[in-house]
C-alpha cells in the first residue's frame, strides 16, 4: 500500500489559512476581564471541582466561546457527557474548537457514531478536526474507518501519521506502520520512539537498532534512549542495555527504574544496589522494587539489614519484609517488625492478621484484630477476609458468625471475596446449610464461590449435592479449574461413583484441557482401590508416571488405606514402604503395616516394623478431639490430664458409666412378655 499525502508545513499556517476562508469559525480574542473567568472555571474542572464551576458559569452574566469550550471539555474530563452535550446544543455560537473539543470528548467515551455526526455538520475543519477523528477510530479500535479519514485528510502532520502508526502496531500490522514510517515527508521523537518500540516488541532488535542509530542527534531524546534500553532488557540482551544506559548524555527516572528493574529481575542484586546508590534522585517505589527481590528470594534478613541502614524504607518495605518472615515462619520477628513500625497502614495490619493465621498463630491474629477495632483503625474487606480465613480454622464457630454479623453491619458483604471467606469458613466449621444460604445471596458467584461451595458439599460427604453444583456451574460462563476437579473427584470418592469419577477424570484432561495434579491422582486412586478396584489404580499410578508426575505420600496413602480395608497386604507393603520413603516420621503408616501383617498372620514381619519404629524414634500421634461449651472451645489429647477440670470430667465419666451398667442389669419388659408369649 502506497500512502500520498500532503504534509501541513505547520500547524500554525493551517490555521492562518483557516481563518482566511472563514474567521467566524475561529475564536475571537478573549477579553481581559473574561480570562480570570476562563482560567477558574478550567482549574475547577481539572481538579474535579464540577459543581463550583458550574457555579461560576452560571453566576456570569457575560461568556464568550472559550467560556462555553472551558466547561464542555471539563465535563468530558470529569465523565459528564449528558452534561457536556446539553451545554454544546445550548452555545449561541460556536468555533472549530468547540466541534474538536466535543469530537474529542465523544470518541473518548466511545459514542463513535456521535462523534461521526458532529463531523459531517462542521462547516469547516482543520488538522485537528481530522486528527480528533483518527486518534478517535484508532482508540476504538476502528482501523478500517481511521485509514477511510485518513485517505480523505486535505492535509497531514506530523500527528496524522503517528496516530495511524500507533493504530497499525496496535492491530499488529508492522509491515504497514514500518511502510508509513518510510514514506512520511517529516518525522518527530514520538515518530522514531513508535517505530523503535514496535520492532523492539516484534524482536526485530537490529532494525530498531538501526532506526535509533539514523536519528538525528538533536532529536535522539532520553524517551528514546529508555525505549532503546528497555527494548533490550526485554529481549534479553541486559548487558547491551548496560552499555547503552552508560553511553546515554543524560538520564531520567525512567532511565534509572528501567535498568535496575532488569536488574533485579535477573537477581543481580548488587549490581541493583550499587546502581541505586548512584541514583541522582532516589526514590522508595525503585529501592522497594529491590528490597522486594531479596525477600523473594529467601535473603528477608539481609533485606531487613539493609532496610534499618538506610532512610529509604517506608511502609511499604516493612510490609515486604514482614511478609517474607512469615513466609520463613519467623512469626515473632514479623510481629515485632510490625510493633516497630513508626506507620502503620491498612495493607500492614492486614498482612500481620493473616500471617499469623497461616502460622497457626490464629488467636493472635484476632487479638490483634481486637485491637484494631479498639483504636477505631479503619478496616477493609481484606482484613474480614482474613479473619474469617482464621475462623474457618478454629474449633468454635461462634468468632465466625460475629465476624459474619460484623461485615453485615459493615457492608462489607457485598464484597466476593468476603463472601466467598465466609462460605469457607461455615463449610470448614460444619455448617453446610449456612454456607449454602451465603452463596446463594451473592449476587453473583465467582471461580472461587463455585470451588469452595462444591469442596465443601464433598469435605463433608455429600457428593450428590457437590456433583449437582458442578453441573450448575458449568451451565454458566465460569470454566472449572484444577482445584474444581479436585472437589469433583473428591466427591465421587466419598460417594462411591466409581464411573463418574473416572468420567470426570477425563473430562478435566481432554475437554478443559487441564492438566491432573498430583490431587487428582490421589482422589481417583483413593475411588477406585477403596471400592476394591486395585489393579486399576495401579494402572493410573502408571500413566501418572507418563504424564511426568511424582506419585506423591497422600497417593500411596490412599492405596495403602484402601488395602487395608480389602486386606490386600502385598500391595499395601508396597505402598506402605513407598509412603515412608517420602515420610519416615510418618506413624500412622507403621501402624497400618504392623496391623495388616498381624491379621495375615506374619507376625514376625509385625515385629520388624514395630523395632524400626522404635530404632527411629517415631512416636504415635495422640487422637485430638474438642468440643465448643458455652462459646468456649475446649481441646483434648489422648492420655493428657493437663486440662483444669480434668478430675471433674473424669468423675461424671464414672457416674455416667455406672449408670450405663445399671441401665443394661435392668430386665426389657417387652422382651420378657414376648418370651412368656412363646413359651405359652
């Protein structure tokens, strides 16, 4: 495609020409006493302010154009487009500015077609009328209709040009912006950056490199040179962009942030570091992007050195570094990183509740959450999230319903993630029938609603009602995941539908496309060995093995449980061994084999198991039960008596034992009037 065009000289003869054939259609000079007026009413508008411009314009008696065009383009910039168009079709008279102001502010809100109207009513237009047009088509992603206007252009600038680059690069049409490019008569920075960032983008590196090296010298700028340098980094070439960023005449921000993000993103820590010293002007957004790095990669007590050391450190890079000492288990470094810090924002005390939610520090993770609420912190959504994350781990539901009725009297559930906390936590807690009402009252369900609700209905065995709402998910727009199907085939287990499980396997594989996770394995193994299918979970132990996939302990696990119940003992050795070769501390496992050995009469090899458990070392985990009393939870452990009313529940025991004997010693009246019956 060949582009003819005539290029404008310059904008300003454009306009000299303009006004020659029509000067009404042009702006008379403003009045003195109108420019204060004017400037007001644009500041208003910039700054939000609609109401007190609105004010202002009403309270003038005398406006000219640029009065009008002021508040026409402040209501484009503040998104009042009713507004702004009530007050165009009010103007008593009209320049080319006002058409490009409303043209301009039409595209931008999308209303193409209105846009497309107040063009073809313009009694006269200049370069900027069809600029306004083109930049619009390009934003709405209207190619075809930008090259129609941009054909039709009596005259082009330099900005036509860019605009149809910028929209072919868009739509991905290289060969066409790199053939406009060569044609254009004139060329600016943005011309030469455009190109430049489009073949960096396409992997061309030498011809960008070669449209950079023919710049002219006084038109090479610093965005250049960052376009170049990024293009590099992007590609790859990091060492290049280092040559390229100390060859640069003068730098900026970008500069700087640009090449120490690449940087760091290669873990070159030090380098990063010593650059960042260098930095003219340095700032927390760059010195956080590295302190964030070093906590990502597990050095969070060097980062933490470094953060004390220097005056950069702000909010932001305490909350990283907490986050990465939870993330080691450092749970009381974190919390008293998070008591030293001189601010504490939103973001840093919902980091903390959930930390130590993860850390099984629950409970001072509400303490802490207490505390908010004492000194009247604000709280968001993430903070319910993660207290509710907390209560869906604790023994008494009582802190989730009031965390519930909390966020209720908050509005805060209105909020998915909120919600989808609480369908958690009732489904974690037992209550089944309160997280089912809370999905229900979403208003709409998520990913996330789908996937907690459906792993909760098989949590708790009722795989029917957690199959019934995997077919209603999938009659909406939402596409299960992995974490879906393990619900699903969790389910089927818990059920016994061994056909649908194996049915919903393959499905997840070859029509979602989604690759089986080692949970997978364990639910469909877990299916088909419990209901006595072993050989065939054998054989899905294989094709986990083709598909690259380390059979994990949770899948020997299940083979080994479902041996058990079907007393196959040369599998369940098998599976056994396999399990205490990932987890040697494992005591249930010796346990289950030295059952399984005593039952078939191996005795011997019983024996062996129990002196290995003793050789290592490895102690049976005491059962743990508890039981929530008058809003109190109250845990107990096999062969401990450290509870404070551990003789008074040990003396209603016996009482209720000795009562449970009596009652049995009591002759069944029932049963002895039958037995006289029959005896005749």
């Amino acid at each position: 495609m060949l582009f003819t065009f005539r290029v404008a000289p310059s904008l300003k003869l454009t306009k000299a020409l303009y006004q020659t054939l029509s000067k009404k259609h042009y702006t008379v000079k403003t009045p003195v006493y109108l420019k204060p007026l004017n400037s007001k009413i644009s500041d208003y508008m910039r700054n939000g302010l609609v109401e007190e411009a609105q004010n202002l314009f009403d309270a003038t008696p005398q406006r000219n154009t640029v009065t009008w065009n002021a508040m026409i383009r402040g209501y484009f910039q503040n998104g009042q487009l009713n507004q702004a168009m009530l007050l165009y079709n009010r103007m008593p008279d009209r320049d080319i500015y006002s058409y490009n102001t409303v043209i301009s502010g039409l595209m931008q809100c999308g209303e193409v077609s209105n846009a497309r109207d107040v063009f073809d009513c313009m009694p006269l237009r200049d370069v900027v009328t069809w600029n306004s047009m083109i930049s619009g088509f390009v934003c709405n992603g209207l190619m075809d209709e930008a090259f129609w206007i941009f054909d039709r252009m009596p005259l082009k600038d330099v900005v036509s040009c860019n605009l149809m680059i910028t929209g072919l690069l868009k739509r991905g049409d290289l060969d066409l912006a790199e053939e406009l490019f060569k044609e254009m008569g004139a060329r600016n920075v943005e011309s030469w950056t455009l190109m430049m960032s489009g073949l960096l983008s396409a992997g061309r590196i030498v011809d960008a490199c070669e449209i950079f090296e023919s710049m002219p010298v006084n038109v090479r700028d610093v965005q250049a040179w960052n376009t170049m340098i990024t293009g590099y980094i992007d590609n790859g070439y990091l060492e290049i962009a280092e040559v390229l960023f100390h060859k640069m005449p003068e730098r900026d921000w970008n500069s700087w942030n640009g090449i120490i993000t690449g940087l760091v993103n290669v873990q070159r820590l030090s380098d990063a570091m010593r650059l960042f010293w260098e930095m003219p002007q340095k700032c927390p957004r760059t010195w956080n992007l590295i302190l964030m790095e070093l906590v990502r990669n597990g050095l969070v007590k060097e980062a933490h050195a470094v953060l004390v050391k220097n005056p950069f450190g702000d909010v932001v890079s305490i909350t990283n570094t907490i986050i990465g000492y939870f993330h080691l288990g450092e749970v009381q470094t974190a919390v008293e990183l998070f008591e030293s810090a001189p601010i504490r924002d939103i973001t840093l005390w919902n980091v903390t509740i959930f930390g130590l939610g993860e850390n099984d520090r629950g409970e001072d993770g509400l303490k802490l959450f207490m505390r908010m609420r004492e000194i009247s912190f604000p709280v968001d959504e993430f903070t319910f999230t993660s207290v509710l994350t907390i209560g869906s781990i604790l023994p008494s539901l009582n802190l989730g319903e009031q965390t519930h009725a909390q966020s209720i009297k908050m509005g805060f559930d209105f909020f998915n993630a909120v919600c989808n906390a609480m369908v958690t936590m009732y489904a974690r807690c037992g209550n089944m029938d309160s997280s089912f009402m809370v999905f229900s009252s979403m208003s709409s369900n998520d990913l996330i609603s789908w996937n907690s609700i459906i792993g909760g209905f098989a949590h708790h065995g009722d795989g029917e009602k957690a199959l019934h709402m995997f077919n209603q998910m999938r009659l909406t727009v939402i596409k299960p995941n992995q974490i879906t199907f393990i619900g699903v085939l969790s389910a089927c287990s818990h059920t016994g539908l061994v056909e649908e499980g194996k049915y919903y396997f393959y499905i997840m594989k070859y029509k979602y496309f989604l690759q089986p996770m080692s949970e997978h394995y364990t639910c469909i193994v877990d299916l088909l060995s419990r209901f006595g299918h072993i050989d065939e979970a054998m054989r899905f132990l294989d094709q986990m093995r083709d598909d690259g996939i380390e059979a994990s302990a949770s899948v020997w696990g299940a083979l080994l449980g479902a041996c058990r119940i079907h007393s196959n003992v040369n599998v369940g050795e098998i599976a056994g061994e396999k399990v205490l070769e990932l987890e040697p501390w494992n005591s249930g496992v010796y346990m289950i084999l030295a059952e399984m050995f005593t039952n078939s009469g191996r005795k011997k090899d019983a024996e062996k198991i129990w002196v290995r458990m003793k050789e290592i070392g490895v102690k049976k985990q005491p059962g743990c039960s508890w039981i929530e009393l008058n809003n109190s939870g109250h845990v107990f452990l096999s062969g401990d008596g450290s509870h404070p009313e551990f003789y008074d529940i040990c003396s209603i025991l016996e009482l209720l034992l000795i009562e449970m004997e009596i009652e049995m010693l009591k002759p069944n009246v029932s049963s002895c009037q039958d037995i006289l019956a029959i005896c005749g």
